[in-house]
C-alpha cells in the first residue's frame, strides 16, 4: 500500500510501499500521480535504479522525451540525461556542474513546457550539494494585492537562459537570431489542478511583453524577490539511491554549488511531457 509522507515544509512528501524498480499497478500509479499533484514534490528513498529502470519508471508521471542538450544523454537510452560535475577524465566540468544552479524552472523555454523532471542520485560528494524547491502556488496565493493586481493577466517571453544571455554574453548575437521564443502567462493556471502559480523564473524569463526592457526588468526582479521568499522552500539533501519527482508547472528548483568539487557528484535524470509531441524545442 503506497504512503505518503509529509516532509513538513510548503511542498514535498515522502512516497513509501512502492518499488521504482518493479511494475506498478493502475492504483499505485494513480496514487503516485494524485501525491505528485498535491505535494509537488515526492521523494522515494533507498532504491537504486539503473539506466532503463529511471527511464520506466518515469513514464507513470507522462511522456518522456529526449532532452535538448544530446552531449548529455546516456549512450543507450536518451530520455536519460546523465548529470555530473566530474567528466569522463575525472576533471571538474564546470558548464556540467553549474547547470541547474539558481532559481529556475525546467523547460519553459518550449511551447510544451516540462510537467515535471525526475533526478535520481547515483553518487554524492560527502557535503553539500542540496536541491532547493519553492512553491509557485503559495508564492501567488499569499502575494500582496498590489503585486497580484499588476502581474496577473500579463505575458511574459521566454528564451533559453532568459535575461543571462543577454547580461553575461553566454550566447552570441547570432545565436540569439535563431533561437526560437515562446510566451506564457505571468500567473498561469495549472492544466490540472486548475490553480494559478506564478510562472516566470529568473533563468528563462526574457521580458513582459509590453513594456520597456527597464520596466520589466525592474517588475521581474519584484516578483522574483517576492517568490523567493524563505518560507515557500524545502530542501532536499541527497542520499545515494533517492528519486524526486519534481512539478515544473508551480514550483520553482535550484541546485547549491557548496560541496566539495573535486568529488563526484552524479545523477540520473527524465525530462517528463503531458502530451506526446513530434515538435519538442523551439531552438
Ligand atoms: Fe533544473
């Protein structure tokens, strides 16, 4: 019989009675379906999953498609992205590394942004390293009047890496040419709980539409203050062997970059689709 278990803080539960690593039964995927809902994010611990294991078990949640960044993906299964901050050489990968460092949501970048992204750990440096998580419904829900009068209803652009590749000349002029853009609601209405969560973030927001460059900058670095709020997080702090499943559609997720850097830290990871879809990247 599948639990849930609370973590205590604005988001997160612990998921015990099931096995990653063996078939589930139609309850039990629909239990871990209503508690990923409700939670946002689901912790299970102690069970080591291969390659192909993460890869089936990850298609309870939804679809799964590969990811944009092929230099990542396992050699044989490539809805896995293999995430490491050592590289084959055992040398610190810096752009490795650093992805997945700061507040950011997974995907919004696309049209079909990602419903939600499993991380399984493989090997942990001894310190260090904790996944942060907020949560986008309470960010709207307990958000100042004033604030939710001027946000709601407007658009924002999104691009990969957001405002960064304009500010940190990460992307050429020419690259930013072709990379695609897409628009989502400031304040959306999640597709299945029917609840509103705030839904820019500081990686791949670009700008509001309809106003000036300063202006919705200057708006953005407001909500972002706002939603970074300490009492919407949760940190997870890793053992070897956890999987999280994490919602992208209301909750915001940051890696810490303060473990030890000459030690292999190393994860398994599923990007996860609502819907099938022949046309994933808009860049
Ligand atoms: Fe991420």
């Amino acid at each position: 019989m599948i639990e849930v278990i609370k973590l205590g803080g604005p988001l997160g539960a612990e998921i015990r009675g099931i096995d990653p690593r063996k078939a589930l039964s139609a309850d039990e995927a629909k239990a871990l379906h209503d508690a990923f809902l409700e939670n946002l994010v689901l912790r299970i611990r102690g069970a080591p999953l291969t390659v192909p294991q993460l890869r089936d078990f990850s298609r309870y949640l939804g679809v799964l498609r590969p990811h944009a960044a092929k230099a990542y993906h396992d050699k044989d299964v490539p809805e896995v992205v293999i995430m490491t901050n050592l590289d084959a050489n055992g040398v610190y990968d810096k752009v490795g590394a650093e992805r997945g460092v700061g507040w950011h949501v997974d995907g919004t970048f696309q049209q079909d942004p990602t419903k939600a992204t499993v991380l399984h750990s493989v090997a942990l440096p001894d310190h260090g390293g904790n996944t942060a998580f907020a949560n986008m419904y309470q960010a709207w829900d307990t958000m100042p009047e004033d604030l939710r009068r001027r946000i709601d209803g407007l658009t924002a652009v999104h691009r990969l890496r957001g405002r960064k590749a304009y500010t940190q000349g990460i992307v050429s002029a020419a690259e930013m040419q072709k990379m695609g853009t897409v628009r989502h609601p400031v304040v959306r209405i999640h597709p299945e709980t029917g609840k509103k969560a705030v839904f820019v973030n500081p990686h791949h927001t670009l700008q509001i539409e309809g106003m000036t460059r300063e202006a919705s900058d200057a708006l953005l670095e407001e909500i972002f203050a706002w939603c970074e709020r300490p009492e919407f997080q949760w940190e997870q702090e890793w053992q070897v062997g956890d999987t999280i499943i994490w919602e992208n559609r209301c909750a915001w997720h940051s890696g810490r970059a303060d473990y030890p850097k000459n030690q292999l830290r190393k994860f398994y990871r599923t990007s996860i689709f609502e819907f099938g879809s022949a046309s994933t990247h808009t860049h």
